[in-house]
C-alpha cells in the first residue's frame, strides 16, 4: 500500500516515544511506516481490525479504545454529520453534537464472545479471528495484531486470512519476531524477549500509534 508524508507533529509523536525509551529507536523506521500505512487506511475509509492473545487481547481493547474516541485530542462532529443530525433529530441534536466523537473506525475481534465460543466449538478454536476477518474485512482495511512471540496460530492464521483478502497487515510482537515478523506486512518488534517486557514495550508503542494517526486527522 502507497504511503504518504506525515504532518511534522504526527512525526514528533514517534520521536518523542524514541527519545523516552530510547531501546526502541531501532523500531523508528516500522513505527513510522505503520503510521503511514494506517492513515492511508482511514483515508480511504476503511478500518482497523485488531486481535490478540491474553495481555494482548486486553491491548486489542485498549487499542480499540483510543481509535473510536477522542484520545489527546478534541474530536468534533463534521459539519455534514452535524447537518444531517440536525434534520433527523432537532430536539436531541445539540446533546449529540455537544458529546459525540469524531472515530478512527477499529473494531476488537476478542469480544465477540457468542460468535468465537460457537466457532470454536463447531469448527476450529484457532481460526476464530480468522472467520471475523473473512466477515467483517474488506478490501483496503487493515488488520492489527499482537503476538509478543509471534507464533500464536490464531493470529497468523488471521493474518493469511486477511492478506488473502487484500488487508494490510501491521504486527506488535516480541524479541526475533517468530513466524509473523515476516508474514505481516509491517512488523514492530521489540527488542525484549520476556513476554511481560514485551508487553510493556507495547502498550507505548500502540499508544504512540493511535496519538499519531489521531495527530494526521485530527490536529
């Protein structure tokens, strides 16, 4: 997928995350390429998919968390959905205006606990992230997902499942990578290999991610 040139505060995000924890400055060129590639995703309206594992599944959430919602910025309304708000509902339409935010669209595939338990349970457990993304992923969407080894089935399955469908696929893993370093299209690899180090280095990273991408669209 093209990318394109970050506005110089979405770039100042990154290197700020890089001059706080400075062992992640190897990551600086994968960190800014997932942030190209993601906006260029909501540029042409399509939306982030994110899954994960344990801890991972909790990042998912969190990840998703901070797209659909104002994050360190003020996300208002457009003036067109302000517009047709105002047709459709001119006595709540203040209200609505007032507290809804503009999204960043992401969607959590660790949630759905009726759809996974019944797949699971019918089909094959490890291929319940897979099945969402064969429902809900479209062409020009993107998938997100987390692995702090890189082996875990479920996510790669997902992944060829979603680069079969024409997604882009962006990674968080761990220390070497495993299996999804080089089967995603982008891989953020930290340079830890215990899994809750791992995960420390995460949650800045996807924080600085979802401050960036709101930063292109939003500052």
């Amino acid at each position: 997928m093209e990318t394109s040139q970050l506005k110089p505060q979405t770039k100042a995000i990154i290197d700020d995350l890089i001059a706080r924890i400075p062992a992640l400055g190897e990551l600086m060129d994968d960190l800014t390429a997932a942030v190209q590639t993601l906006a260029q995703v909501y540029r042409r309206g399509g939306k982030i998919l994110v899954c994960g594992n344990g801890g991972s599944a909790a990042d998912a959430e969190h990840i998703v968390g901070e797209l659909m919602k104002g994050f360190l910025l003020a996300r208002p309304l457009s003036a067109n959905i302000c517009d047709k708000l105002r047709r459709t509902a001119p006595t709540e339409a203040d209200y609505l205006i007032k507290n809804l935010q503009m999204p960043l669209p992401a969607v959590s595939l660790v949630n759905q606990v009726a759809l996974n338990t019944a797949f699971a349970n019918d089909q094959a457990p490890d291929l319940t992230f897979a099945q969402q993304i064969l429902g809900m992923g479209r062409e020009g969407d993107a998938a997100l997902v987390i692995s702090t080894s890189g082996n875990s089935a479920n996510v790669l399955y997902a992944v060829q499942v979603a680069k079969a469908m024409g997604l882009v696929t962006v990674a968080l893993t761990g220390k070497g990578g495993g299996k999804l370093k080089n089967l995603a299209d982008i891989s953020i690899v930290s340079p830890e290999k215990e899994t809750f180090l791992i995960q420390e280095h995460h949650l800045p990273i996807y924080h600085a991610l979802c401050a960036a991408l709101e930063q292109e669209f939003f500052g």
